[in-house]
C-alpha cells in the first residue's frame, strides 16, 4: 500500500475507534446512574486493577503494555467525569511531586485541587471536600514521610490504592550555580540529595518548605535563590534547570498512598496496612511481630514514630501482603491486639506492581 493509502486506513480505523470509545462512554454512564442510586464508590480500585490486567493480557502487539495501560487510564479519567467529576486533594501547588503522581494516576478528566500540607489533604478526605487525597508515604532512598505518618495517626481516613513513581531531582534556578545563597524545597528531598549537596553546594543554605512545588514558587521570587524540584515545576514558575538529576541513589522511588473514605475490596494481590501501639516493656514489638511469624503474615514495610500524648511510646506503622477480610489476617488481628494497647487497620489496598 502507498503512504497516501495506509494514511487513509488509519483515518478508517481511528474513525471506528471513536465510535467504540463513545459506545463505551454510554455504558459508563449507565453504570453512573446505578452507583449514584445506591450510593457506590465512583473511585473502586480493586475494579481499575481488574480493567487493566485484562488489557494486558489480551495485548497481542506491537504496542507495549505501558502504553495500553496509559491510554486506559485516561480512559478511566473521562468515565469518571461521565459518572460524577472526582476532586483529588494532592500537596501543592502545582508541579509538586505529588501532583505529577496524581496525574499519572487519575488523568486529565479530573479535578484536582492543591492543598498547603499534608494534614489538610487528610481533613479534607475526611470532611468530604475532596473525594480522595494523594500522600507521599516513603522514599526508597530517604525512608518514611513523617507528615504522613503523623496524620496516619490523628485521621479516621482509609488507604485504597498505592502508586509508585520514579523521583528525578533537579536544581532549579535563575542564576549560576556559584551564584546561589539559599535552596528550597522539603527536608526529604534534601536527604535524598545530602551527597550532591555536600559536595557542590555546602555554602548554601537549605531552607525546608512544605512542597517542592512551593520550593520553585520561592525560589522564583527571589535573587540568588534555588529550588530543588520537577522539570514540571521548573515549567511553571519560569525557572531554569541548573543541574540534572543530583538524587544520590539513581533508582530513586517514591511511594504515594491514595486515600478515601472507603478502602478497596479484594483482588488477590493486596497489602494491607495498620498502625498499633504496644506498652513500654521489654520484648512488647517482638510479641507482636511473632504473631504475624504465626500465621504466615508477609511483611513489607515498617515504620514507627513517637506518642505525643505520652513519653517514651512510639506508634509503629506496618504494610503486610493480604487483605484485611482474609481468615489468616483476621485471626493475626485478633491475636495480635493481645499484645497492644492499640491497634487500628489503615485500609487495604491493591499492590502497586509498576512505576507510573
């Protein structure tokens, strides 16, 4: 066939295409009107899990899998507009980042709204302000957010879904390298980048900020003044990329929780996650963690932080494969708040399998 040709069958086939897309709007909106008569979650993660192995598997090429799973999960964005517009609370403003995740993850359909700390994120979820709230939980190369952890503690707020986003960090500036007095951005960020700034920037002085994103808004404003952040924020607030990538481990990872009212139904591969207390004694973490040895509890990750209503005792948070309506964890449960003053279950939630 003649270019000519093979241009016109693509305007065929992409004509048919849009005729199928909108014959699937239509059956979202059916499904709309069910959810908004029984009240269901316009969000279900454990659904979008479903929707995009199956793409996956009925991929027979050439075009590969990440591409396929971005197209559906913009796909996924306009159904929600079509059933009822989500507002997602991310930290802000906008470059963060948490907004860049968000994106990745809920599309262009949505409505997102930028919010100063992650505390407020939490309230808003829980008000009902927003529908769902994304959180940076931990970083592969600096460890836990603390802000999270800490409104982990004080919210009624369940976690439904996990994204996982490769971090690239970037100098941004209006001035020379050799010029700059003070850099900006979160006191994560700066762990993660401790090498690169010892060794090119030790005479300047890191200022910590809520967001990356207000880092570069800062910086921006300033003379002699850098932010560390996103080639996205870099965009918006009129800055120039100084220095690439200065993140001290390569394979740089943040996990971000997304969080709602509800958490996510089962799906077969999925964490769950809880944050308990123990008295003060002697071998009271080691009663616990035993009891996940019993009944076969895999897991993943923990964390701790201190009380602030009592000295010397700590909260620890733990992510562990299973979901919370599984026998085996229901019973570790039970066992387990034996040895705890307190014990609550954050949510379960699918297992993010890829970077966005």
């Amino acid at each position: 066939m003649s270019l000519d040709e093979l241009r016109k069958r693509i305007d065929e086939v992409d004509g048919e295409l849009v005729k199928l897309l909108n014959e699937r709007a239509r059956v979202v909106i059916e499904i709309g009107n069910l959810k908004n008569k029984s009240g269901g979650q316009i969000y279900s993660p454990d659904r979008e899990k479903q929707v995009l192995e199956k793409i996956i598997k009925s991929n027979e090429g050439p075009l590969p899998d990440r591409c396929l799973t971005a197209i559906w999960r913009e796909l996924m964005s306009g159904s929600f507009f079509l059933e009822r517009p989500l507002r997602i609370g991310y930290l802000g403003p906008g470059g963060s980042f948490s907004h860049t995740a968000a994106m990745l993850k809920f599309g262009q359909s949505v409505e997102y709204e930028p919010i100063t700390n992650i505390f407020s994120i939490f309230d808003e979820v829980s008000k009902g302000h927003c529908d769902l709230g994304i959180v940076p939980i931990e970083n592969s190369a600096g460890g836990g957010v603390i802000e999270t952890l800490d409104a982990l503690i004080e919210s009624n707020v369940k976690i439904c879904s996990e994204v996982l986003m490769a971090i690239h960090h970037n100098l941004l500036a209006n001035c020379p390298l050799d010029k700059v007095k003070k850099i900006y951005s979160k006191p994560e960020v700066f762990a993660q980048c401790r090498q690169w700034l010892s060794a090119t920037s030790k005479e300047a002085e890191t200022i910590p900020v809520a967001s990356t994103a207000k880092a570069a808004q800062i910086a921006a404003a300033e003379d002699n003044a850098a932010a560390i952040g996103s080639v996205v924020a870099a965009e918006i607030y009129g800055l120039k990329v100084v220095c690439e990538n200065i993140e001290d481990i390569a394979n740089n990872v943040t996990r971000f929780l997304v969080i709602a009212r509800e958490d996510s139904k089962p799906t077969g591969e999925d964490k769950t996650a809880i944050m308990f207390s123990t008295s003060h004694k002697a071998g009271a973490l080691a009663d616990v963690l035993d009891v996940f040895k019993q009944h076969e509890i895999n897991l993943t990750n923990i964390e701790s932080r201190p009380s602030r209503k009592r000295e010397w005792e700590y909260y620890f948070f733990m992510d562990f494969a299973g979901h919370r309506t599984e026998e085996n964890v229901q019973k570790g449960m039970k066992e387990a708040r034996k040895h705890c003053l307190q014990l609550s279950i954050l949510g379960s939630f699918p297992r993010a399998k890829e970077l966005l």
